[in-house]
C-alpha cells in the first residue's frame, strides 16, 4: 500500500505556504507551545540528563502519553532508564548539530546525503535501543520511542502516533520515515520555492522553527478520523 500524500494534494499539487501556515495555527496551542519550548530546551544537551528528561516529559505529557500507558507511572524513573541507555549517543548528535555550521531549522536537509544516511541509520538504532523502555501491554513502543527522541531532537526527527504509522506512513521503519520526509520538503520547497520552516507567521511569534516540526503538523492532518493516539 501506499502512503498518504501530506504536503501535497491526491493529483500531486503542492499544499499552498498560505494553508500551510493556517493549519499550524488550527492544531493548536498544545503541540505548537510544547514543539517551542523543546526546540529551545533541547539546543544543549548536559551528560547528566536533566535536559533529556525535562524535554522529553514535556512532549509525552502534551501528547497524553503520561496519563496511562507505560509512562504513567515513574514515567522519570523510566526516562531516565532510557537516558542511561542512549544518553551518549543522544550528546554525541547534538555536538555535530552545533559545529556544523547549519541552520539547526533545517539541518536534516543542509546534509550532505552520505551524512543524513549515517544519521538516518543511527536514529533507527536508537529508535530500537528505546523500545524495550516503551513498550507496553498494548503498544508496540514505537510511538514512544519516536517521541521521547523528537523531544531531544526536533531538527532531525517526527513524533509519529499510532494512525500515522498505520495509514499515513505505513512502515514500522523510522528511517523510511525520515527519508520519506526529506524528499518531500525538498520536492516542496523546490515547487513553491518558500522554506518549510519558515510558515508559522500567522499572528503568532514563530513557534515552530524546524523542518520537522512543522511536517509533522501536516503528517497529522494527513491521518483518516480516528481515536488512535498512541
């Protein structure tokens, strides 16, 4: 099966910037003030992981993820497990995004495309690394894995719920994901010729300031009607 169209119309036509820009203030305050606070939180990680559990708290609480499920109870202690498990990896990738020299915004885009395939591969690693933490008796963990690493680094990954990995997405593979996501923005921007990252301006400061940030706006609209959150 195929996955479903997000930045672009069923005959293939580029969603406008305009519409765009509607839609990010549509979703709401929820996504869009916690999206700001860990895209400013998570711009230095510290070795003991305060930042990593602080930012990660933030995004599975505004998604719901802390009032049951695997994170309702001692949801830090078990961040913190996770912490432990991929706490270095997790620096080792915020030092290359801040001496690289590229636009954090867009920086799974400003890539060279042999440096976002080792990155592509090592966020599928960690995705993994995560699971055995965030699976639970109904879910397989990938929506937590997948968040917990969005919260820590929101320029280079989505937090993907339920019904996008089932029928907007498709795979159980978040390097598809990714790669998906990358040829998108880049046929987009190519089409309409505006950056992605630049759309939330409608009556609001910027609050969404990373490519995928404000793709994954439109991966949730892209989902069918649905009660599936996690």
């Amino acid at each position: 099966m195929s996955s479903k169209e997000i930045l672009f119309d069923a005959e293939g036509h580029p969603i406008t910037p305009d519409q765009i820009s509607a839609r990010i203030v549509e979703f709401g305050d929820s996504y869009n003030n916690a999206t700001m606070e860990i895209i400013r939180d998570s711009e230095v990680l510290d070795k003991d992981g305060e930042v990593f559990i602080k930012c990660a708290s933030r995004i599975l609480s505004s998604f719901g993820m802390t009032r049951s499920g695997t994170f309702h109870v001692n949801g830090s202690e078990k961040l913190r497990s996770c912490w432990d498990a991929i706490g270095a990896n997790l620096i080792e990738i915020n030092n290359s995004v801040r001496k690289s020299g590229l636009s954090r915004g867009r920086y799974i885009v400003e890539l060279s495309e042999a440096e976002r395939e080792g990155l592509i591969d090592e966020i599928w690693l960690l995705t993994k690394e995560l699971l055995p933490f965030t699976m639970g008796k109904t879910s397989y963990g990938l929506v937590g894995a997948s968040k917990i690493l969005f919260s820590v680094l929101p320029e280079i990954t989505l937090p993907i719920d339920t019904a996008q990995w089932l029928h907007v997405f498709k795979t159980v593979d978040i390097g598809d994901v990714l790669h998906r996501m990358v040829f998108d923005i880049q046929r987009w921007e190519s089409i309409t010729e505006r950056q992605l990252n630049d759309l939330d301006d409608l009556g609001y400061s910027k609050r969404l300031s990373t490519l995928p940030s404000v793709y994954n706006v439109m991966a949730m609209y892209a989902r069918p009607e649905t009660n599936e959150a996690e």
